[in-house]
C-alpha cells in the first residue's frame, strides 16, 4: 500500500519543470509505479483528491490518469476506484524503455547530423550515462 500521501513519491509537479502538468504527473507516476514504490492492485488517490494535493485542476489528473489507464498501467472500477494493474510496473518499465529508445535514436540521430562519427557517439553517451549515475540519489 503506497503511503497516504502520493506527492511524497513524486518529483514536485510545477509550471516551471518541463513538459506538462499532466505528463510530469505520469512520469512520477510511471516511475513509482516502475521502482515498485506503489505496487499492484494498490488504490491511487482519486482525481480530487490527487489534484489538492499536488495543486492542480482536476482536469489535469484525470487526463494523466487516462493516459496511465490507455498504456495498460492503471484501472479504474466504476464506484471503487482507480489501481495499478497486475503488471503495472512491467508495463511501466516497458513503456520508459521505449520512451528511452526513441530518445536514443533521435539523440544518435542529431550527433551524427552534427557530423560526429560512431565511435564520438558512442563516447559522448557513456559520458552522459556517467554524468547521469552519479547524479541519481
């Protein structure tokens, strides 16, 4: 069972950070849900009670939570609620993987237009993988 309070295993949901309201919220959620943080057939808040909590409209929830359902990562019961799927956080693991992947093309993508050659690629992304580890917590 995930905490009472969802925001706590979310980043802050703000303006100010990149992409969307609603994305930044099913990215946290899609992450917690990946690091099994919230687990299967747990209960999620509902829209009303998420959007107090992080401070947005409604809308913006249940437009997260609906993308979460469409990716098979959620489920919502008519007058129980809105769960993880069974395999929620495999779903949400493959959906980051293939998110990753694409970023990957598009980075390899954009270097090699910029004029660098396979073996620069290559180190330019173990450097940034590098720069990356060492800033996770």
């Amino acid at each position: 069972m995930p905490p009472k309070s969802i925001k706590l295993l979310l980043p802050t949901i703000s303006p100010a950070a990149p992409g969307t309201l609603y994305e930044q919220i099913v990215a946290g959620l899609k992450r917690a849900i990946g690091e099994r943080k919230i687990n299967a057939g747990d209960a999620l808040p509902s829209f009303r009670q998420l959007a107090e909590e992080l401070l947005v409209s409604v809308i913006t929830v249940k437009r997260a939570y609906e993308e979460l359902e469409r990716e098979g990562i959620i489920f919502r019961r008519q007058g129980l609620g809105t769960f993880v799927t069974e395999g929620g956080g495999e779903r949400s693991c493959e959906v980051k993987i293939q998110f990753a992947r694409t970023l990957l093309k598009d980075a390899a993508r954009e270097a090699t237009e910029a004029g660098l050659k396979p073996a620069d690629i290559r180190r330019l992304f173990l450097e940034s993988l590098s720069e990356s580890l060492s800033e996770s917590p």
